[in-house]
C-alpha cells in the first residue's frame, strides 16, 4: 500500500493491544528496521501502537510478519492475528476463512464483519508446557508455568500480585529466559459454570499492554492443566482491554475467538 507520496497504513486495535499494518509491495518489499518500527510506534513522535504487522500477499497465502515496539520480531502475535484477519477479510468481502502465514506456522483463521468492526476466529494449533519457572525477585522466589503457543509465556497464579508487584517482577521474569519470555498473572474469578480467568499480561518488548491473545491461549491451557479447568469447555479470559473467548480441547489444540477493529487509515510520510 503505497503511493508516490508516502506509505499507506491502517491503525488496527483487538482489545486495546494496538498494530500499524502496512503492506509489502514492489515499492516496500522489506518490513521497516528497528529504528524506523520504534519511531512509528512511538505513541508521542509517532503514530503510536503496540507493533507493527506487515501484511505479505506475494506467496500462495498472505503472510504476516510482527514488530513489536521496540523493533524486535516475536514469533507470533494472537491479536495481531486477529487484526491481520480481519484486514485483509476487508479488503477481499466478508464473511472469510482464510490460511496466514507466522513465523509460528500457517493458522486457519476467519473473519466476519462489516465497517470497521468484526470478529475473528483462529486456529492456533497446539500449544505445549515447557516446564516449571522459578525466580527470585527482591528476595522472594516466584514460580511460574512456562507455556509454548508459537511463542513462550510465563504463567501464574499465585495470589495478591497488585500493579506495584506486577510492574516490579514481570521485567525480571521476562528476561529471565534467553530471548525472553511473555508474564501473565491470573486469578480464577468463576471456576463453575463458565469459567473466567482475570488476567494481567506483560509483553517482551512491550512492557504492560491492555491485551495478549497468545498470553490468553497460554494462560487457559495453564489452567486446564494445573488449575482443573476442564478441557474442552470455553473459558472467558478476562484481559484489562476486554475478554476473549478461549477453547481448549483434550489433544491441547486452541481456538481463539475475539474483536479486532478498523481504527483509522493514514500515511507515512517522510524517514
């Protein structure tokens, strides 16, 4: 998307995590450099957003790369993925089922909507735990379950983290891995019926962000798995930007459903 006088961008937001999405073309055939991805994420000098998602149609499937605001490349991104769904769901009619390339694999996604806002579903494919995560901080050691959804998350549930603690410990905990780790701290506030899990989340390369749709796929297989959540049954995770419906099924495999909305088109101009 662009034209002689700048590079065309849409501003896309699911549950307050927000994305710059740019395409790659002839006359823009490489995501932007670290410097460049700061700038534009830069929420004073900058159009301001969490990254940066590049939309990529030249092979058989659209591709999305990610930028998170600091300049580095996650492997994945869940409400990026949704964004990027329902993006390009826009530009071709919807309702859309479509396959997008990550760097975490292809994932089957879908899309259904109008104007500005829709709702996306996706496949995210099998998740994994990787193991328990023990780190002292200040003093005190802090366990954690270590969970794989094409990107690695730190999950807790242990009790009474306030934002104090949160903002203390999670820098610590994210780094505390080699090429660090995302830090998701819950609390179970409905075990029977439908359950709800309230999720505080602590992006790499972000810091504190209102929503993290894989740190939610992480969190839900956490607490099927060490909480009695049962397997199978939708979860309602509660993140500060809202609540994504998640499934976790009995083979660990994950379904992801949630809004993603068009917030404004614009141009880049200039370096």
């Amino acid at each position: 998307m662009t034209n002689r006088r700048g590079i065309e961008f849409e501003k896309w937001e699911g549950l307050g995590n927000d994305f710059i999405i740019v395409e790659l073309n002839e006359q823009l055939p490489q995501p932007f450099d670290p410097e460049r991805t700061r700038h534009l994420c830069d929420r004073h000098r900058g159009i301001g957003a969490d990254g940066i998602l590049f939309i990529d149609r030249s092979g058989p499937v659209p591709r999305m790369i990610v930028a998170n605001a600091d300049g580095s490349r996650p492997e994945m991104c869940g409400n990026g993925l949704r964004c990027a769904a329902a993006f390009i769901a826009s530009t071709l009619g919807t309702p859309r089922e479509l396959v997008i390339a990550t760097d975490a694999g292809n994932k089957q996604c879908a899309a259904h909507g109008s104007h500005n806002l829709f709702t996306a579903t996706i496949d995210m494919g099998t998740a994994h735990s990787t193991g328990p995560l023990e780190v002292l901080v200040a003093g005190k050691m802090h366990t954690f379950t270590t969970i794989n959804v094409g990107n690695p998350h730190a999950v807790t549930f242990e009790p009474a983290y306030c934002d104090s603690d949160v903002d203390r410990i999670a820098p610590a905990i994210a780094t505390s891995i080699p090429g660090g780790t995302n830090v998701e701290f819950c609390r179970i506030s409905q075990h029977d019926a439908r359950p709800r899990i309230d999720v505080v989340v602590w992006e790499r390369g972000v810091g504190r962000t209102l929503a993290c749709g894989t740190g939610a796929c992480a969190v839900a297989l956490a607490a099927c798995e060490t909480q009695g959540i049962p397997f199978g049954s939708p979860i309602d995770v509660a993140l500060p930007g809202g609540i994504l419906e998640i499934t976790v099924d009995a083979t660990r495999n994950i379904r992801m459903e949630g809004p993603a909305r068009r917030v404004f088109r614009g141009e880049v101009i200039g370096p």
